[in-house]
C-alpha cells in the first residue's frame, strides 16, 4: 500500500541525516513545484544521497508527481564523515573493509519507504555520472561534498542539465562564514550572479537555497561544465 504523504515525512525525520525538518519539507514543496511546472515531465536528481533522508523527502515529491527522483553518491562519505571528523557516524562504517557504506542504509530507507520504484539509487561519483548524462532536469539538489574542489565539480557538471524553468536547490549555503563552510554558498552566488538561475526566495528555507533556470541549456557539442563557474578549486 502506498504512504500517504505525512507517513513519508515522519520517516524522513528518523533517517540519519544532517537536513532539519523545516528545510527538508521546503525541498519536498520545491520538488513538487519543479515537477508540476514542466511539460513533459521531467526527472528530479540529487546529488549526495547519504543514509536516504533527503531521498525520502524529493521522492515523495517525484511519486506524487508522476516522475522519478535519481539519487547520486558514490556512498564512501564525504571529507566531513570520515573518521576523525566532526560529522563521521562509525555505524556506517563497513567492518570488513573499514570503509564507510552508506548504501545499505539508503536501500533501507527506501524500502521502509515504499519509494523504489519512485527512487533510483545511483551509485558512482558525481562528475562521471553526470559526464554521461543527457536527460534535462526538473530539479536539481546539489547536497555532496562541501570541499571547494568537490562542490563546484558537482555544479559545473550537473548545473547546465536543469531544464528552462527547472529549479536548482544548494544545501548549506550560509552567508555567514561562521555558520558554515563557503563552497555551497560561492555556487548559489554564482548560479544567480551566472544569469542563468534566478533567485526564488518564496521556495528558500534556512540554509537551502532555490533558484529557477532562466536560460535555454547549452548546446550539446559545448564542452560539459563551459563558462559554468570556475574551472578549478576555489578553496
């Protein structure tokens, strides 16, 4: 039987995770908004999937809507959850490699969720994925590494995929250096200083940040990541 909506939102709530509640219901309204707005409709596509908290959020989105949410990581952890750093969990952790897998948590997540057939787990890193990728997006969630080299490699090579009218949401993005690290707040700068993406305040919650695509995508033969930002670490 298929959950309803406020059964999916509370188990979004008890997955390991790092998204307040607030923000991750203002990532399932976008999703909602994103995939409605677009005709034909379009896939939604997350980049850092983790233990499956945000998945829940914008699959709930994209099984409400008709579409599919594709969730990208390669599930050995960001530079911020390994060992000795302040956001490492040892439970996921694998014991016989020591290396941390989120993936079976994920599976997991969806499971309970009743959302695999809405959720397609992509496992693998960011920028090969999106080197192959062709399809345009309805919306895009940039929530991966937050190292400068890493974050600006997941926008350069997944930014230019959001459809004309497409939504484009960035986790963390704080103004403030104090509250958090900058990379995730240099790509929102950059998407609405670009021309490309503009600003929609009224979808924004916290630290997530929501801007629509206002440009046509570049031409296929351009070369993937082109005049999308710097080219190398801004670290």
């Amino acid at each position: 039987m298929r959950p309803r909506t406020d059964e999916w939102l509370a188990l979004a709530r008890s997955v390991k995770g790092f998204m307040p509640d607030d923000e991750g219901l203002a990532l399932y309204q976008a999703g909602l908004v994103a995939a409605r707005a677009l005709t034909p409709t379009r896939p939604l596509l997350e980049v850092g999937t983790y233990c499956g908290k945000s998945a829940v959020y914008l699959g709930a989105a994209a099984e409400e809507s008709g579409t599919v949410l594709f969730s990208v990581d390669h599930h050995r952890g960001s530079e911020e959850n390994q060992a000795g750093w302040e956001h490492h969990d040892p439970a996921v952790v694998d014991r016989a490699s020591g290396r941390m897998d989120t993936l079976p948590w994920a599976r997991r997540t969806l499971e309970r969720a009743a959302l695999e057939e809405s959720v397609v787990l992509v496992v693998g890193p960011s920028p090969v994925v999106a080197a192959q990728w062709s399809t345009p997006l309805a919306l895009l969630f940039i929530d991966g590494g937050h190292g400068g080299e890493v974050a600006w490699a997941d926008y350069r090579g997944w930014a230019p995929k959001v459809a004309p009218g497409g939504l484009l949401a960035i986790h963390d993005v704080f103004p403030d250096p104090a509250d958090g690290g900058r990379p995730p707040y240099e790509l929102f700068c950059e998407a609405v200083a670009s021309g490309h993406f503009q600003d929609i305040p009224e979808l924004s919650c916290g630290s997530l940040r929501v801007v629509r695509r206002s440009s046509e995508p570049p031409d296929a033969t351009e070369a993937p990541g082109a005049d999308w930002g710097p080219q190398a670490s801004s670290a």
